[in-house]
C-alpha cells in the first residue's frame, strides 16, 4: 500500500524550499527566492505555510537598517523530508 | 516558481535534485584571510630568519606581535564576509569550527611555550634542585634555564592540520599541496635550529595560506568556486 505523500512538501515551491533548506544550515529569504526563481510574495506566503508545519524556523531581524529573513529547517521539517522522498521512492520503483 | 503546482513523483525527485544542485555553487571562499595570515606569518618568520642571521633586535617589540595585531583586520574580515553571507552551508560551518579550533590552539601553544619553561624552573627550586649546565670544552658551570625543544615543529604541525582538512573538504588542490608541505617542512624543523625553523616557517605560511589565498582570491574575482 502506498504512503499518501505529504501534502504540504508535494506543492512545487514548498519542495524547493525544504529542498535548499536540507543542504544547507541557514538561508536568507533572498537567497531563497533567486535560487528558486519566485516572487517575494509568494514566497512568504509558502515559507508561512511551512513555519505553520513546523518544518522550518523563520527569524526576522534587521541587518543595517534593511528587514533580514532568515530561514532554517527544523528537526521536524528533515524527518517529513526524509519520509517524503522514501514515499517517492516507493512509488517509483512500484511504477518500473 | 508556481506555489501549489502539484508535481509528479518524477518531477519531484527532479526538483529535490536540481535544488540541492544549486547550493553547492552557492558558496565562494575570497581568500582574504588566507593572505592575510600567508603574508603575516610568512613574513615574522623571515624577519625572524634575519635576525638570527644578521644579528640584530627590534628592542622590546617582538616581531611575532604582529599576528596579535592581525587579529584586528581578521575580524573586521569576519564581520564583513558574515555581512555579504545569504547562506551559511554546513560545510562552511564545520570550517569556520577547524579554523576557530586552530586560532585557540596556537595561543594555548604560545601559552604552554611561555609558561612552562618558568614553572619547571620554579617546581625544581621549591624542591632545592637548581639546574646547571657545563660547557665541556671549557669546564665552566653556569645556570640552566628550561626551555621547549624545537617548538617551532608543534606549530607548523597545528598549521598543516586545517589547511589540510580545508584543502580535502573542499578539493581544493592548492591547500592539499600546501598541507603536505606543511609536514615535510615539520619533518626537517626537527633537525634544524631556530634559526632555520623560522625559514622554514616562512616557507610553510607562503605555501599553506599566501598562494592558495591569492589563487582562491583570483577565483573568487572571477566568480568561480574552489
């Protein structure tokens, strides 16, 4: 029987978030949003989403008078990435 | 990037892999503190070279006071680097630990090579003992002073251990080359004297930093990695 993938990684830009985010230790919401090729507003709203999870930390400071987002994955937001991509595996070597 | 496109599990795997792609180009070394610590180092150990060549003192200013001075443009380097930084890798991270590790290293060495001489000397006189020394040929006696043996040799042992490990994680060939250079160059202090070992420190801080330092400046101008 299938793992029903979950909902919140199996969105395009919520995967190529938590995507960065696992390889590295922390990102700013800029560098996100050119590696990932989206809008900035579309970008928070899909960050929230994944805060909401708990899958990623976001923290908002100030760096020389310019707003900073910083954005890393928490313990919870690896495991779901990890079970995600064994779901993925499963289905693919089901659909050989 | 469309927000709630679904993906096909194909497409998924696809876009995991293609972003995990794009951070391992994300990350470009400048190379400043490299030189910084190349030129420094490279150049207290050929001063220290000249003055045990051609005999002569700088008074109370010891050369070597220079890379406590350089303290002040490495953090200012740090800080600004940290500034520029949108991302911080996990190798990066482990790197900034070994290079962290290695700075506390060299000063507890600087410590241990300064104090214990003293201490030893003061635990033999609270037990009565004085050392002395006897010079054979003239069969004169005078006081002995303890000192560290080629000292010299454990710092460019600590010296090749994180330019090693930095040239292996990152591949990069310069620091490899470097850090093996680094222990041959041990290898012959062991034999030499101080005068020599300050040379041959020259040459290990040129090898290890200077010219990996310059060659990753160069890249980094280009736009390249290491």
């Amino acid at each position: 029987m299938f793992k029903e993938l979950d909902p919140i990684l199996h969105s395009q830009l919520r995967l190529a978030v938590m995507s960065l985010l696992i390889a590295v230790k922390e990102a700013e919401f800029t560098f996100i949003r050119e590696k990932t090729n989206s809008t900035a507003g579309n970008l928070s709203v899909q960050i929230q989403k994944l805060k909401d999870a708990g899958y990623v930390d976001v923290v908002k400071q100030f760096k020389d008078n310019y707003p900073l987002t910083t954005c890393k994955i928490t313990q919870k937001g690896i495991t779901a990435f990890e079970d995600y991509v064994k779901a993925l595996q499963v289905y693919l070597q089901a659909g050989k | 990037m469309a927000e709630d496109k679904k993906l096909s599990e194909e497409e998924s795997l696809q876009l995991i892999t293609e972003m995990i792609h794009k951070v391992k180009g994300s990350f470009h070394e400048s190379g400043t503190s490299a030189i910084l610590w190349g030129s420094v180092i490279g150049f207290c150990g050929l001063f220290s070279f000249a003055q045990a060549q051609f005999n002569f003192t700088t008074g109370w200013f010891d050369i070597w006071l220079l890379t406590l001075i350089a303290i002040v443009p490495q953090i200012i380097i740090s800080i600004r680097e940290s500034r520029k930084r949108k991302v911080l890798t996990y190798e990066e991270n482990a790197m900034n630990a070994i290079w962290m590790i290695f700075g506390i290293s060299i000063f507890a060495v600087a410590f241990y090579n300064n104090v214990v001489p003293a201490v030893t000397e003061n635990i033999f006189a609270n037990d009565g003992i004085e050392l002395l020394q006897k010079n054979k040929a003239t069969g004169v006696v005078t006081a002995f002073h303890p000192f560290i043996f080629s000292v010299s040799s454990v710092y460019l042992i600590l010296y090749a251990i994180p330019t090693l490990a930095t040239g292996l994680v990152r591949k990069f060939k310069p620091m490899i080359i470097g850090g093996f250079l680094c222990y041959l160059v041990f290898i012959i202090s062991c034999f030499t004297t101080y005068k020599y070992d300050m040379l041959l420190h020259s040459f290990a801080a040129i090898s290890n930093w200077l010219i990996p330092g310059l060659i990753l400046r160069n890249k980094f101008l280009k736009g390249e990695g290491c």
